[in-house]
C-alpha cells in the first residue's frame, strides 16, 4: 500500500507538472473591471467620428500595451446604406501570439450614435452613453487583459475590439457588425477555434440565457460555457434558450467557427440615454469575467 501510495504521489506530481507552462487562473476583479467601464463612460459617446471614438481608441491601445498584449490595428472603410463613409478600427490585443491554438474573446467598443429608443422623441437624435452596451464587454476585456499580463493560460487569446456594430438603422442588417465582418474576413488560414462575443453583460442583476444563433451553430461551445457557469454557480448564465440576437458572433458562425454571444438582452434602457453606470454593477461583470477566466484556463 505504501509503495502504491508513493507511485501515486509520482504519478500525481507528474500530471502536475506536464501543466507548468499554465499558470493558475486567476481571480476576476469585478471593482476593477467597473473602474474600466466608467472610465469610457467619462469619454462621453463614443460613436464613430465622434471626439469619444478617438479617445477611447487610444485608451484601448495604450491599456493593452500597458497589460503586455501584441497591439494590432486594422483600420478600414465602412459606407452604410444611407451613403454615408465610416472610417473604423479593429483593434486586437493578442497573448501568446506565436501559439497556434487560440481563442477569440471579443465585444464592440463603440457605442451608438443616437437614443432612437429613448421613451423622450426629444432625447431620440442624441447620442448615448453606453454604459451597457458598448462600454461592458469591453470593461471585461480589458480586466481579463490585465490579468494576462502577470498570468497566461496555455492556449493563445486574441482579445478583440470590434468597432462600428451599432450605427445602422434599425431593419438594415447590412449597417451592423460593421468590424466584426471586416475582421472575420480577414482570418485567411488560421482562424481561432472558438469565439466568444460578450455584450450587454453589465446590468446589475444580469440574466444571460443561451442565445439562439449560438445554440443552434455552437452547442458543445453553449454547454462548455453554461457548464462553467453551474460548476462556479454563477446564476446569472441561465441555463435557458434565449432570442436569436444579431451580434457580432454572426460573421464567425458564417466563416464555420464554432462561436457564442453571452447578452442579456432584457435590458429596459437599451438604446437610450439612461444607459448609465448606475444601471451596471461590478457583481454582473464579474459573473461573466470569471466563467471566461475558468474557461481560458481550462483550455490546452
Ligand atoms: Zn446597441
């Protein structure tokens, strides 16, 4: 029994330590990850060609450098139905750039140009703030890069800014997902072997249920993920179907990349000017931020 014992200590150790490469998961800080969101808050709006897109752009690409990524940006002409030109920017912070199997975690940064479901048609032509939407997932993104920085699970992660999903008018399917098409184009031969797009997951008391697209295109990538949730008992992944959401996780599905969009979208303030800090809690960005974090690090 005893010689047994001490083969199985060897044979855990060994185990143990074919992981060294992976560092432990680290703990996801929802204080830190609202400080962020408020912070592109304090931009003000931050649509397209607006004072707050140049701004937030280049808060975007000095954090992430900042946090040790590899920076890349891909800029690029978008012109939407209306003929209107929007010059956008991807902007990608990839970590362990030269490894092969890598993992897309992305969410739009910008936010939309008008309130046009604001209660007030007075506030309708203004833009909004996006606490919410816009300004959540990449709150979340830019938590897990700081993580990264001191801490690397084994596979690579691409963390991915989309800009220009939210300026089309409602019914134009076409003036959406502006940056997540240009950069699901753009994958050529070694694309990431899932995609996790994250938005509107800061509402205090967030419910994300399964997204329809997702469950229908990305099931073992839906139970992977919701599994996580129950494992970490974070009840705000709610383990129901969900509505089929146009998101920026379209454009992967349509490349055949298994992907997902986490959204809570029974969001009352959606698209209006009360979309505000006070509507988001650090609890929310949290729940989401460590069933990513879990999720990277179990990956190899
Ligand atoms: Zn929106």
């Amino acid at each position: 029994m005893r010689i047994l014992a001490i083969l199985a200590a060897v044979c855990a150790a060994a185990i143990h330590c074919s992981g060294c490469a992976r560092s432990a998961p680290p703990a996801f800080d929802g204080a830190s990850a609202f400080a962020f969101l408020k912070e592109q808050c304090d931009m003000g709006p931050r649509y397209p060609g607006s004072p707050g897109h140049a701004a937030i752009r280049r808060f975007l690409v000095e954090k992430l450098a900042a946090f040790g990524a590899s920076v890349a940006q891909q800029p690029f002409e978008a012109v939407l139905s209306t003929g209107d030109t929007l010059r956008l920017v991807n902007i990608v912070g990839a970590y362990r750039p030269d490894a092969r199997k890598r993992i897309l975690l992305g969410a739009h940064y910008d936010t939309r140009p008008r309130a046009d479901r604001d209660p007030d048609p007075a506030n309708r032509a203004r833009p909004i703030i996006g606490a919410n939407d816009g300004g959540s997932g990449v709150a979340v993104l830019l938590e897990l890069a700081r993580l990264l920085a001191a801490s690397k699970p084994s596979v690579g992660v691409d963390l991915v800014f989309f800009d220009g999903e939210d300026s089309g008018e409602e019914g134009k399917a076409m003036d959406y997902l502006l940056g997540s098409r240009r950069y699901a184009k753009s994958l050529g031969g070694s694309p990431p072997y899932a995609v996790i797009v994250i938005d509107m997951v800061g509402e205090r008391d967030s419910r994300i249920p399964v997204e329809g697209f997702s469950a229908a295109a990305s099931p073992a990538l839906c139970a992977r993920i919701y599994g996580i949730a129950r494992t970490l008992r974070v009840p705000n992944l709610v383990q129901s179907r969900g509505s089929s959401i146009i998101d920026d996780h379209l454009p992967f599905i349509q490349a055949g990349i298994p992907a997902i969009d986490l959204i809570d979208f029974e969001y009352r303030y959606w698209h209006t000017l009360a979309d505000t800090p006070d509507k988001c809690s650090s609890e929310s960005l949290a729940a989401v931020g460590s069933v990513l974090v879990r999720y990277l690090w179990e990956e190899r």
